[in-house]
C-alpha cells in the first residue's frame, strides 16, 4: 500500500481543480470528526467497475443493488489538515418548486400501499433543481466547515459527473474482524436547545431499520451487539441511531454481505424487494447514486473498509445543483409533515449553496 503524501490544503484545492480541468476522476473527503482531508487521483479516466469487493479504492455505488458499483483508483494520494472555522450561520433559504402536489399525492400512494399490507415501510424522495454561482470547491468548504460530524466529500468522474454530501450515516466499517454497521432513521427539525420529542412513528421506523440489519448480517457474524436508541443531531436535523457490532466470520464475504444490507430500510423499506419495485416504479425521476452509499475499500490496510450511505447530497452540472431528499413513510406517515420533513432536508445542502 502506498502512503499518501502531506500537502497544505491550499496546494491540494489546487491539484484538485488541475486534476478535474484535464477531466480526470478524483474523490476528496473528510471523515466524520475529523480534520483531516484526503484526495485520491485516478491517473486515466477508466470508469472501473467493482467486480467481488476485494479491489482497492474508493467505492461509489447506486441505490439501484441491480447497477454497477463503480471504485475510484488511488493512483496518487494526498492528504492535507485543514482548521474547521465556526461558519457565520446562514438563515434558512427558500426554494420554489412545483413537485408538492406530486410528491404528496406519492405519499398518498404508500401509505395506501402499507395500509393494504403489501408493505411495512417504504422511504419516498424527490429532486430539487437549483442555480447557483458558486464554484464545486467552495462548496465542498462549506461543508467541511458546516457538517463536522458527517462524512463529508466531493467526488467527480468525467463519464459520470460531480457529487458533493454530508453523509450522516455509516453503512458499513470494517476494522479487523470487527464490522460495524448503524440504523439512522426517524427525523426531527432541532428547535434552539431543546431535546427532541419522538412519537411513536419514528421509533417504528427507526426500529424497522434495526431489525433489518440484524437478520441481515447473522448469517455472516458472530456475537451481534446493539446499543440503546439515541437521538444525534446531523446539522439542524435530529435523528434516531442505533449502533450495531458484530464479528465477521470471513472476509471472503463482504460481497454477499453489502447485497443484503444495501438498500436498507433507511433509504427503501420493508420488505425491500417490494418496496424498491415500488420507488423505482412511482418516484418521478431516478435517483443514481443518491441512497447509493460510497466510501474506503481495503485502502489504508487489507480488509479495512469504511462505508456510508449517499445522504444529504447534490449533483452538480455547471451551475445547477440537484438536491436529493425523502423520507421514511409508515402508516401513520401524515403526507403534509412528510412534504415539510424533505425541505428541511433540503436545508442541509442549500445552506451549501
Ligand atoms: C432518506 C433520507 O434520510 C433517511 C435517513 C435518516 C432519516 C430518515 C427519515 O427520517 O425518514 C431517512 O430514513 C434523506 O435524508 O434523504
């Protein structure tokens, strides 16, 4: 394995924008807490493919487990530190669209589709379109600065495009024999310093999650721990979060293993055959790698590899954003609050902007 090279941070934007000007592959990110940033480049703009998950790289798959996973090679590698600031607090930023009727009427749909019994859960989102001036670096600052605790990236390929997140939620890590997985759901609007008041509705949810995860991984774990539910705050939304551990029986399985976790019910539903049939058949536009998940694949040591779900994120062409967003409907989803819980998601990624 080769060492990445330390660079000042200033000199590493700038390798990034030369990188991406000669339209070659590149991800940069920083993992949640910490300060410090990495880049990799790809030295040909190959779009390589993930064939058993035993390459090495950077991971950037589709919520669509049917569609090619794709994995960046670190040909050259950087890291840089960098200060987090305290960023001047942007007010909340309106947007004009004209999906509401669609996406209520969406809702509608699914909660019809639990009531009927077909389903237990299904997450439904949409797409908000948006101008914007600023360049994909300064906003990738932005969140370095903004969403401490997230993963925070930016990722382009030339064959592909530019996505930027803040990722709140860890799909998968693996650390020696140990893999570690988390269930985030349920979602509330942070409200000065107040704790959050759950109903019963996102802990079903939420729980819905866990329980998914658990049946998942047995067949390939020993000696599941979970820890109690807690509420984490992820920018100005709070979230209910279980941590999951477990020991892996054999590194040979992280294939089979991510197949079955991906998509979780955080991002499809239960059961989740039925319910990804049901978004990608009525969600009006197709969401690629948003609910996708991306991240390390045996890159700092052999069968390390640390991976989150593509949440709060945006495509970026030219000068227009597409912010992804949904939520986690149940049969006592109320399809106005369920409206209103996807633009305060949109927050997260227009205060970026
Ligand atoms: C699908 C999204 O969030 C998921 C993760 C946390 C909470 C969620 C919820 O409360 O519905 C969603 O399951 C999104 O942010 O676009």
């Amino acid at each position: 394995m080769h060492s990445p090279r330390k660079i000042e941070f200033e000199s590493l934007i700038k390798k990034v924008e030369n990188h991406k000007n000669d339209k070659l592959p590149l991800v940069m990110y920083c993992l949640p807490g910490d300060t410090v940033i990495r880049a990799l480049f790809q030295k040909d703009d190959v779009l390589h493919h993930i064939k058993d998950f035993k390459e090495r790289g950077f991971v950037f798959a589709p919520f669509d487990n049917s569609l090619q996973t794709i994995v960046l090679k670190s040909n050259t590698s950087y890291i840089s530190d960098f200060e987090v600031s305290n960023q001047i607090e942007s007010g909340k930023k309106e947007v004009v669209t004209n999906d509401e009727a669609f996406h209520l009427e969406l809702v509608k749909k699914g909660i019809q589709e639990i009531r009927s019994g077909k389903l237990k859960k299904v997450v439904l989102s949409r797409q908000v379109q948006v101008e914007t001036e600023k360049n994909e670096l300064s906003i990738f600052k932005s969140a370095l600065h903004k969403y401490p605790t997230a993963l925070r990236y930016l990722w382009y390929h030339p064959k592909v495009g530019t996505w930027i997140g803040a990722s709140p939620e860890q799909l998968l890590k693996v650390e020696g024999n140990q893999i570690h997985t988390t269930s985030l759901a349920g979602t509330l609007p942070v409200i000065d310093n107040n704790n959050p008041e759950w109903s019963q509705k996102e802990f079903i949810e939420q729980q819905m999650v866990t329980d998914f995860l658990k049946v998942e991984i047995a067949e390939f774990v020993n000696d599941i721990k979970t820890t109690k539910v807690s509420s984490v705050k992820a920018g100005k939304l709070w979230h209910l979060k279980t941590n999951i551990t477990a020991d892996l029986k054999s590194f040979d399985q992280l294939k089979p293993l991510l197949k079955r976790i991906h998509p979780s019910p955080a991002v499809c539903g239960v059961p989740k055959d039925l319910a990804k049939k049901f978004i990608l058949e009525y969600e009006s536009y197709r969401r690629n790698y948003y609910t996708g998940f991306l991240g390390e694949l045996n890159l700092t040591q052999e069968h390390s590899t640390s991976l989150y779900v593509n949440l709060r994120c945006m495509s970026l062409d030219a000068n227009q954003a597409t912010i992804f967003i949904g939520g986690g409907i149940t049969e006592a989803s109320n399809p106005e609050m369920e409206w209103q819980e996807t633009n305060n998601k949109c927050q997260t990624m227009l205060s970026l902007l």
